[in-house]
C-alpha cells in the first residue's frame, strides 16, 4: 500500500506563479523526501526534511512539515517551463531497514 | 561516476520467457531497491537488499526473483514473464538507511 499520497495529481500554471504540492502519510517517519521525475527519465532526489524540522528551503524549492497532521507539502516559486516533471514525495519510516515509500506523484505543467 | 546504471533499456519478450535485468552502482552504497512504474500507481517496491548477499521482498515481489552477489550489482530476475509484468523498472541505491535514493534511468519492459 502507498505510504504517501500527493495531492492534486495534476496541476497546470503559467510560467512565473507558484506551484504547491500537498503529501499526506500515514505511519510516523523518520524523514520524508521529495523527487522529481521527467519524462521518460528516472527520479531525482530534491530535498529531504527530518522529522524533527518544520521546515527547509533549497533555491526556489520551500518545503513544510507537519507531523501532527502528516502531511508535507512542497512550493515551488516562479515556476518555469523546465520545472515540467511529475513531483513524489516520500517517506522512510522509523521502524528499521525499511525502504522508502512513494505516492503516485503529481504531474506539474508549466505554461510558456 | 556513472552513478547507477541499467541494462538493458528496453527489451521486449514473448510470455513465458526469462530474462534478468542487471543493475550497477558504484557509489559503494549498502541499500539497492527494484521499483516498477505503471501508469496511475506511482513507484512500488518489488524487492531490495541492504547489503551484499541478502535480499528482501518488496510490496509485489511475486513473479521476480533478486541476487546481490557483489555489492555493487543488484539482478532483478524474470523467470517466466507475463504481460502483467509490462512496465517500466527502476533500480535505486543509497548508503544510509535514511539517506535519498539515487535511481537508474529505468528499463522498459513489454511481455507479448
């Protein structure tokens, strides 16, 4: 079963706004990550957020954590053309040698 | 530094043949993952191993086998394919039990 959920499953905006992607869990976490996938590609590791952090910048990536309510979600700003991708989040839980676990992603459009 | 590497990219097969899909890191990371991507399910976790000669099941581990005989290859085995097994597989690694995931560029696979 998904541990991670991203929401909306598809977003399109013009060029210049912002995009915000919502990541909803369910058991506690050690960490939770983000990745973004281009078509036809494989996924590349954004940025990750510990439990105990609130939140985490990396260039126009901002990153929240809530662990009350389990959910992250991830800002990009002023988006472009290039930021094109589908968007997953992940989690890697406390109990052990345990994997990550992916959502199904948002696929992000950006217009020109 | 290739990073991880995956052969082949594409390969399609007639039901019931096997085939085995090899991936290479060299990075000296402990933790590999075969993931496979089909449309709508995000990534699922089919096997993985967190070091050299053990290996673990995944989410859907049915119908694959896994060795990781060298700590730097993880084989993801097919020993009788079925067009169920139609997708786009991913091998990921990473050094910490925590850490981010580094992925492959993925093998596409079609099973007539």
């Amino acid at each position: 079963s998904q541990q991670g959920e991203e929401d909306p499953q598809a977003l399109s905006i013009q060029e210049g706004e912002n995009a915000t992607m919502n990541c909803s869990y369910k058991t506690s976490i050690n960490n939770l990550q983000w990745y973004r996938q281009n078509s036809g590609r494989g996924l590349v590791h954004l940025i990750l957020i510990r439990s105990n952090e609130r939140e985490k910048h990396s260039g126009r990536l901002r990153v929240t954590l809530d662990t009350s309510k389990k959910s992250s979600s991830l800002l990009i700003t002023a988006s472009r053309a290039a930021d094109t991708a589908s968007y997953f989040c992940a989690t890697v839980s406390n109990s052990g040698n345990t994997p990550l676990v992916f959502g199904k992603g948002t696929r992000l459009s950006v217009i020109a | 530094n290739a990073g991880v590497t995956q052969t082949p990219k594409f390969r399609v097969l007639k039901t019931g043949q096997s085939m085995t899909l090899l991936c290479a890191q060299d990075m000296n990371h402990e933790y590999m993952y075969w993931y496979r991507q089909d449309p709508g399910m995000g990534l699922r976790l089919i096997h993985y191993s967190v070091g050299e000669g053990t290996t673990a099941k995944g989410e859907v581990p049915d119908g694959y086998n896994v060795s990781r005989l060298k700590k730097q290859n993880f084989l993801l085995g097919l020993e009788s394919a079925a067009p169920s097994q139609t997708s786009v597989y991913f091998c990921a690694s990473r050094q910490y039990n925590t850490g981010e995931l580094f992925f492959g560029e993925g093998s596409r696979l079609t099973v007539l």
